[in-house]
C-alpha cells in the first residue's frame, strides 16, 4: 500500500511527494547548515506524517516539543530519568504504540549520548510481537554517532555510536525507519550516514561537507558548488521514496512552532544617558548580594506507565536508602548464584553476544529488579568481571574454586573485551574440552569476524597468558600459562566447539 505525504514543491512547479512507506523501508539523510531549515523540514515531515505512523523524536534542543500539543506526543524529559528507566521507557512506548519526543535539552553532552542510546536500545530490544513501524527522528544526528568522541568518554561514545549503527543497519527488520539530521556530513560517521537511501541536502558551505553530499547524490565534484546557492528552506533531493533523480524541493510551511527559534533583529530603545548607562551598570555589588535566578521547574510528564516507573523508581530509591541487614557468607554466595542465573539467562539470546556491553548491563538490573535485588545490585566493573565468566560457561560453584579464582587472577590486568576470550579459552583448558573455534571466540568477543578473532588470540598470546599450538592436521590447541591446563586439539574453523 502507498501512503504518500506531501513535504513542498519542487522548483518549477508540482508538488513534492514522499512516499511514506518507501521511506520506511529506506530510510532518510537530512543535511544542512545552521539556518538553512534543516528542522523546518523534520517538523514538516513530522506534521504530514504524525497521524499515519508511530514516531520517536531524539530532541538534544527541545525544539520538538511543541508536536505534544497538537499531535499527542508524549514528552520524556531525559535529563530526570536514569539510563534504565528509559531503557524501559523505549520498549513501553512500541509496545503501547505512543508517540515519542526525548526532550534531552539542557543536558551535557555526555549525558545525551548515554540516555539516547539507552532509549534507542530500549525500541530496538522490544520483543518480537511489538515490531511495529515507527518513524525514528533523530536531529542533530553528529551528536549521537561523531567520527571522533571529542570531549566524551570512549565508553559513551561507543554506546551511542552502537545504537545509531543498529538503528540505520539493523532496524529495518524491527520496524525502526531512521531519519537523521545533521549540520556537517563530515562529523557524521560514515558507516551511520551510509545506511540511508533517501537525502535531502541543503544549503551548505565547506569543501569536504559539499564533496560528500555530491558523491552522496551521485552528483559530478564540480557540481558540489550548488549546495552554496541553495536558499534557506530548499533542498536537493533524491531516493526511492522521493525522486529517482536529483531535484531541488522547497519545503511547505508548518503548523507548530519550534520553542527555541532564533533571536530576531529589534529596534533599540532609547539609550539613558552614559553617566546613568555607568551607575545602572557598575554599581559596586555587596559581598554578600546573591542574583536571584528562577528556578527551572520540569513539567510533570502525563500520567502514563512513565509516571508510573517514575514513582516506583522513586519509592525503590527510598527503600534502598535505608540501611541494609549485614550479609552472611552464605547470604553472598546465593546472591553470587542469582546473579550467575541472570547472566546466564540474558546470553541465551542469540543476539546477546553483539549486543553492547552497557545493553547488557541495562538489561542485568532490571531483571535484578524484577528479582527483588535491588538497582544497584552490581556495579559496572563487578558486572564485567562476571560477565565474562558466565561468557566462558562456568557456572557459581565452580567459579567459587580456588583453581578458577587463579584463572580470573590471571585475567585481571586484561582489557575488559578480552577478559571474556582468555576465560572461555581458560575453562576449556581446565576441563580438557576442544579448543574454542573462531567462530566461538568472534561471538565471545563480540564480532562477527573470524579475522578478527584470530588477531585476539594472537594479542593474548602476545602477552603471555597462552599458547597456541597447530598439529599436522591443522588443529588448534591452547595451554593457559601458570596453571598447566591446555585444551583438546579442534579445528579452529569447526562449528562444533562451543562450550555454553
């Protein structure tokens, strides 16, 4: 069935016709620079399309709020909920088919890039009934998925990074249609930017920004100077969904306003007289004189499952505040079995060998929670650590044995991404089972790619915790350093060595 919405004209005449559920299929790359109505365009895209599809808005200004208005969107403030509460917050709104706005406005940058990524993982990890379509717009897109982190952390970088790349790659097959915005292509990553089969490109400026738009629309370099004569509010587009060549769109006009629009120019009033310009302006301040600023108060979001989770969230805070009874060994040890239970039970997905590690961690507490076990049952260092234990197999009585705690003792000055490969390699050496096959320790590291794993096993080899050996028939063999255990020889190109 073809739904189509109407987004402007095109130069000469006609409408400009977007053909919604081609759009979905095929998802969409906006680009322009600052004032060159870039969100003019999402929010026109969002108005035709608001009540023929679910959609999701990653909001790092604000500038979408206004849609709740008229439209019914619902309006997530991110900086007052934690990762998880969102987490949750985006596997609830697919399953109650809302409509979405992450309000991520006057958080810093970090902060955004780790609730973006948490809500993005929430839609994506949504059971398999609730894959309906969603429009997932996401603006300021070199915010989320850079080419560089820049000021913030690797690990937060990673995180939203990994959520971007499984929205455009992977969310097709899950009903998540990506629509990103951005001001510089070139800060965008190049694998995210790639995924999109539909662009509109505005007005523009810098060489290296003009270069990839025009490869980006098939176009000849010494066409990319078009993009500087571009009026504000027209775009260049083409794609399945749009037009199959290259055409330059004016967008219509618009129904809601943004809440942040540019400052205008204003008539100055008369000035007072300098003499009383200085009194009014340099007046000696008491020591003690504080400036009274208004306090910024949240509106309370709309009384749904979200202000629901927000006073559970609240009330398990209280009681986590109070002092808890002193644990005995044995108390420990069944929360050490819990725990491995859990894990256990999260690695039965298929898919949760790929999955982000603070995914998993997301995921870990609040199963935790529904366990009676509190938020922070686990810090992340803690959950790492027994994460890859439970991706090596071993199970709680087992891992409390002398004989493993040398093994992790071993592991210990490893990077975290490799602790799980020398643990997996460790059990089958302690228990004299085949070698672990590329394919074995790829999932174990993450990665689909067996070159890739083989350069892991060179890496640990390289700093002496294994050894490697290759008989005449081509089989593998590893030896753990210190401890005298070594696998069973096995072909490492088998699909038959995995020890879970």
């Amino acid at each position: 069935m073809t739904v189509a919405i109407t987004i402007g004209e095109v130069r000469g005449g006609g409408p400009a016709v977007m053909d919604l559920a081609e759009l979905l299929s095929t998802r969409l790359l906006v680009q322009g620079n600052s004032g060159s109505g870039k969100s003019h365009l999402l929010r026109r895209l969002l108005e035709q399309s608001a009540t023929l599809v679910q959609q999701a808005i990653i909001d790092p200004e604000g500038d979408f709020v206004s849609l709740a208005e008229k439209y019914g969107h619902l309006v997530i403030d991110g900086a007052v909920h934690t990762e998880a509460e969102l987490q949750a917050a985006g596997e609830r709104m697919r399953v109650h088919r809302a409509s979405v706005v992450l309000n991520l406005e006057g958080a810093d940058a970090e902060v955004q890039m780790r609730r973006a990524a948490a809500f993005l993982g929430g839609m994506f990890e949504v059971a398999r009934a609730h894959w309906y379509p969603v429009l997932v717009v996401v603006d300021e897109a070199q915010l989320f998925a850079p080419v560089a982190a820049g000021e913030v952390s690797d690990e937060a970088r990673r995180a939203s990074l990994g959520a971007m790349t499984n929205l455009m790659c992977r969310g097709r097959k899950r009903g998540l249609a990506g629509v990103i915005a951005t001001q510089r292509l070139a800060k965008l990553a190049k694998n995210v930017a790639a995924e999109a089969s539909n662009f509109l490109m505005g007005r523009t400026f810098l060489d290296i920004d003009m270069a990839r738009a025009a490869d980006l629309l098939g176009m000849e370099r010494r066409q990319a100077e078009s993009f500087r004569d571009l009026q504000r509010g027209f775009f260049v587009a083409l794609g399945p969904a749009i037009c199959r060549r290259p055409v330059a769109v004016r967008i219509g006009a618009v129904e809601t306003e943004s809440r942040s629009a540019g400052p205008t120019l204003m008539p100055f009033e008369p000035a007072p007289p300098p003499e009383e310009m200085r009194e009014l302006i340099l007046t000696p301040v008491p020591e003690r004189e504080l400036i009274a600023r208004p306090a910024r108060t949240p509106a309370p979001p709309p009384p749904d499952i979200l202000a629901q989770l927000a006073a559970h969230a609240a009330s398990a805070a209280e009681v986590e505040a109070e002092e808890p009874p002193p644990q005995t060994q044995a108390d420990r040890a069944e929360q050490r079995r819990r725990f491995a239970a859990i894990l256990t039970d999260i690695l039965r997905d298929e898919d949760a060998g790929f999955r982000p590690v603070h995914v998993l961690y997301q995921d870990f507490l609040v199963r935790c929670r529904i366990e009676g076990m509190g938020r922070q049952a686990m810090d992340m260092p803690q959950f790492r650590r027994a994460l890859a234990t439970a991706r090596a197999g071993i199970d709680a009585e087992t891992a409390e044995g002398e004989a493993w705690q040398q093994a992790e003792r071993i592991a210990t000055p490893l990077p975290d991404d490799m602790r799980g490969i020398f643990l997996l390699i460790a059990r089958a050496a302690m228990e004299g089972a085949p070698c672990p096959s590329d394919a074995t320790i790829a999932r174990a590291y993450g990665t689909h790619s067996l070159g890739r794993a083989r350069r892991q096993l060179t890496y640990l080899e390289e700093q002496n915790v294994i050894v490697l050996r290759t008989d005449g028939l081509g089989r593998r063999s590893a030896a753990v350093i210190g401890l005298g255990w070594e696998t069973a020889p096995a072909d490492p190109n088998g699909a038959g060595q995995n020890l879970s």
